[in-house]
C-alpha cells in the first residue's frame, strides 16, 4: 500500500520517490519540521502571546503574520476545532494509500494536513493536493463516510485553505497513485527544471541543472 507521501512525491518527481525509496533515511524528518508542525496546535496562543510569538519559527513579522492569521480565523468556518482538534496525528489507512493526518475533524468529517514550506498566491501546491486527497479517501474509507473536502494549512505563514475534492484533484490523485505503483526502476531524467535545484537526491539521479545566467 502506498503511503500519502510516496503519491505525493510521485506527482512532483516520480524520480524523486525512486531515490527516496532506495534512502534507509528518508522519512526522518528533520527537527525544524517538527518545530513548525507544533505551530498548527498554537494558533490561539500564537494570536495573543506576544513572547510566544517572537520566539515561534514564523516566515513573517508578528504583525503581518497576526494580520494573516487572524483572516484565516475569521473565513473558516469551524476554527475552534482546527484550533485545538480532538484527533491528533491520526494514522489512516484507506483502500489505496495510508499516512497521517495532523488532524481530524468531524461534522463533516475532513483531514488536515500541516505543510512546512511556503503558500502558492491561491489554494494549494498540485503534489500536495495529491496527499490532501489520499487522506480524505482514506478517511472515507476508515469512517465509511463521504469526504468532500481537506485542509491545508501552512502554520509558519498563518494561512489555513479548505480544498473540495473536484474531478480534477481526485483525477490528479489516481494519476499519482498509478505512477507510484509502476515505479520498479529510475524513472526517466527531468532536465533543467527548477525543481531539481532543492532535491536532495540531485547528485545521485545526475540531472544537469542550469542558472538563467548560464543558459544565456
């Protein structure tokens, strides 16, 4: 069974997910990660505790970080319980895929998911709509209950989006799901591509990365 990160590295660099299964180290997450994963239990604290918040690993200033989260407060529709969640870091094991949520919710039941990088401008990133929707299936599957919608919150940027489950993202998901399973050799080189650059596995797969200097 594949887990909810392997399909959503199969939708960023099916390449990617080759090296990463091959590394006896790779789902070890480095202890920054963790430290920015607690943030998405502190909104509230993070919100009046100015010491708290000067010290908290945040990408913003306190007051453009309070702007930014208060907003995300005042749109969802059900913060108290994204705030402070009966169901923490739950493991959810579906028809296809398996992995943690951060969280549950429930009426309706929805998972969320603490991502550590930056926001896109709207919605989220297309890898990490693949690992929203595993976990909503696999929530249905375990709840045996539809799932229409996940979250997506990036805690260090104070922004927290719900993402429907359209045809588009579930079709997104199977396409993932399917290269993950297919996977049994290096799949085929990505060249010059930006996301190369911050791979950790860039020296292993060989892709030659260019600047734009030295492409012009």
């Amino acid at each position: 069974m594949e887990t909810f990160r392997d399909v959503e590295t199969a939708a960023y660099c099916p390449r990617k997910l080759y090296y990463r299964r091959r590394d006896p180290e790779a789902y070890d997450p480095p202890s920054d990660v963790a430290a920015v994963r607690e943030l998405a239990f502190r909104y509230d604290e993070l919100l009046t505790d100015d010491d708290a918040l000067a010290r908290a690993p945040v990408a913003l200033t306190p007051t453009q970080y309070r702007s930014r989260l208060g907003r995300s407060r005042a749109t969802f529709d059900d913060w108290d319980a994204l705030a402070d969640p009966d169901e923490r870091e739950v493991h959810l094991a579906g028809q296809d895929c398996r992995g943690v949520a951060h969280k549950v919710l429930d009426d309706p039941p929805r998972p969320s998911l603490v991502f550590t990088g930056d926001p896109p401008t709207n919605g989220v990133w297309e890898p990490q709509t693949v690992r929203l929707v595993a976990a909503a299936k696999a929530l249905a599957w375990e709840r045996e209950r539809p799932v229409e919608t996940a979250i997506a919150e990036y805690p260090a940027h104070g922004v927290v989006r719900e993402v429907p489950l359209t045809t588009r993202r579930k079709a997104a998901y199977r396409a993932a799901l399917r290269t993950a399973r297919a996977i049994d050799g290096p799949p085929s080189r990505v060249g010059n591509d930006a996301k190369c650059s911050p791979c950790d596995y860039r020296e292993e797969c060989g892709v030659q990365t260019r600047s734009l200097r030295s492409m012009l």
